[in-house]
C-alpha cells in the first residue's frame, strides 16, 4: 500500500493526497470518505457509500442525480 506523506513542516497535504482525497468524495452520491493518518501519513482513504431505494417498497434504485 502506498503511504503519502504529510509534509511536517506546515501541516500541509500534497496536490497527489487531495486529489484522491476529492475524488474519493465526488465518487460517490450518498454516504462517507475517512481519511486515516498514522505518524504524519496518510495511510488509507475509505469510502462508504449508501444505496438509497424507492420508498414504496418495490426495492428499484433510485437513479443517481
């Protein structure tokens, strides 16, 4: 697994790091993105994304807007 860096000196993230940080966020329609960090790294990106279905019962997906 790659680990990217966290640059210590200014606490600031690299354009490699938040670019996959928006993309993991603009990949998905409902649900969540957790940044994990070890020593100053970021080690895992996690997306959870939910499945919103129709609320009368009939268990179609509602399409993605």
């Amino acid at each position: 697994m790659e680990q990217l860096s966290v640059s210590q000196k200014d606490n600031q993230i690299s354009a490699a790091i938040a670019q996959k940080i928006l993309h993991a966020v603009a990949s998905i329609a409902y649900g969540s993105v957790e940044v994990v960090i070890h020593e100053n790294k970021v080690v895992q990106i996690e997306c959870r994304e939910k499945t919103r279905v129709d609320q009368s019962g009939s268990g179609h997906k509602r399409p993605k807007s």
